[in-house]
C-alpha cells in the first residue's frame, strides 16, 4: 500500500508515520501535486488537502488505530541533563524507556552516582549488583555486557553502585569506551546524568546524538544554560512564568509540558523529529 501525507505538522506528520511507516512525505500542497503526478499512490493521508486531490482520496487520521509504542527513526544517543535537581531527569528516563516499541535495543547507562544508590535504581527497583563498578575492575567489552541488567526483554542498565568510592577510579576514557560498546549492540543509549557538570559528564556529552535539558525555567538555570558549551533541546516541566523571556534571550528550542507521564508523546516527538544536529 503507497500512502502520501500532506502536512507540515510534525505532530501529525509522527502521527501518520505510526500508521503508516513507509508513507512519503509531501510538506507543502505543490510538493504533493509534483509527487502525485511522478508516483501513483493508494491515497492520501493530510491536513493541508481535503476530500481529494488531483484524483486522490483524501483519508483522516481520526479513528485510525495508532501503534502502541514509539518507533526511532535512527540510532540515538541521548543524555539526559538539568542544572539542578527535582526537576524530573530519571523519571524521564523510566517514561520513555518504557514508551520504546519492543523491538528497539535499548540501554540505560546511569552516571548519577551518590551514596545511597541513585534515583533510578530505586525506580525500577534494580538488584544491588550488578553495577559500573564491576566493570571498572576488568574494563573489557565481555566485562560490559556481563554486567548490565536485563530491566525488560528490550531494555537493558548499566547501573549506579550504590556508593561513590566503587567508581572512584572512572575516567573519561572509560565513558568513551562505555559508548562504544554500546553502539555496537543497541538502537537507543540513554544516559541518565547528574546536574552537575565534571570531566565525567563531559565525556558522557560529548558521546551523545542529542542533549535533553530539563528544567523548572528558574533564573538560576538560565545563568547556567547561558554557559552551557553544548546545543541542546529543553523541556520546560511547569516553568516559572517569566521563562519565555529568558528562553527567548538564549534562543532556546524548547517544549513545554505540565506533566512528563502524561505528554510523553509531547516530548518523544519534540527529541526524535527534531532537525537540531549534535
């Protein structure tokens, strides 16, 4: 089945997609006349046309079935960051892990370490051991994959220890080597970071395909995006009211959301359909 959408709306475009994966795209009405008269297609999915064009059936979306998870389009590495806490980072990262179709490979790799043990192994109530700190004794790739937890039969973590001296000795070399292992084996490679902004962040960054920043749109934490030496996309959970000001002064590309649960959605296509390049 040759299906065309006729839209420039990325949500509605994402929307299509998940029907109809192989559709082509036509982003304006004359781009779909030119492919329309070069293609024959089945009909046409669209908000920019209605009814029929150029001898076309024109379908809508309501009431289509959509897929129950969220499909990639590419490989992604992505970190997820804030300048300060409580903002929502690992229940972020537990949403959209949970929100991938189960065909996708997906890794957690959490760098948030504390004594205590982080966030995330708590809300995904993960075993003690394995941890990082394991693999910091061998370093080798078998190492690597002997030491991740299988959280589900598509999601994988490479947790936090559950104290900051067992990783005491890592490097940036080691983060380095933690991602390409990783890319070797997955489709999506999560890092969940601490709101700090060390060597060890820093490496984990400068792997990455895409930055999600986080953030409640406090002054405070548009001192810090100011000096942010990464691009990087925002997601405002409840901003503060004065936001747009300060997000218009530092060019932000961002998304605002009252709840990250509710409009993850929102938020994956805000990420994944995103043209920023890292």
């Amino acid at each position: 089945m040759k299906v065309l959408i006729v839209s420039n709306d990325r949500e509605y475009v994402r929307k299509a997609k998940e029907i109809y994966e192989d559709a082509d795209v036509a982003l304006s009405v004359e781009s779909a006349e030119i492919m329309t008269n070069k293609k024959k297609y089945d009909f046409i999915v669209g908000d920019l046309v209605k009814d029929s064009f150029n001898g076309y059936a024109v379908k809508e979306l309501n009431g289509e079935k959509r897929k129950e998870k969220i499909l990639p389009l590419k490989q992604e590495v992505i970190a997820v960051y804030s300048f300060k806490g409580g903002v929502g980072k690992t229940t972020l990262v537990k949403t959209l892990l949970e929100s991938l179709d189960k065909d996708i490979k997906v890794l957690v790799i959490d760098l948030n370490f504390r004594d205590g043990g982080s966030d995330l192994s708590f809300m995904l109530d993960l075993p003690v051991l394995p941890h990082i700190g394991m693999w910091l004794k061998e370093r080798t790739k078998e190492s690597f994959f002997g030491n991740l937890i299988e959280y589900s039969s598509n999601v994988s973590v490479l947790q936090a220890p559950p104290k900051v001296s067992l990783v005491k000795d890592i490097k940036e070399g080691d983060v380095d080597a933690i991602a390409k292992f990783a890319r070797s084996k997955f489709d999506v490679i999560i890092f969940d970071l601490p709101d700090k902004f060390n060597e060890i962040v820093k490496a984990a960054l400068d792997n990455t395909t895409k930055i999600i920043v986080l953030s409640k749109g406090t002054e405070g934490e548009f001192a810090r995006m100011k000096e942010f030496p990464y691009e990087f996309l925002t997601v405002f959970v409840k901003p503060a009211r004065d936001f747009k000001k300060y997000a218009k002064e530092l060019n932000l590309q961002y998304k605002v959301v009252e709840s990250i649960n509710k409009e993850i959605d929102k938020i994956w296509s805000f990420v994944f359909l995103s043209e920023n390049k890292f």
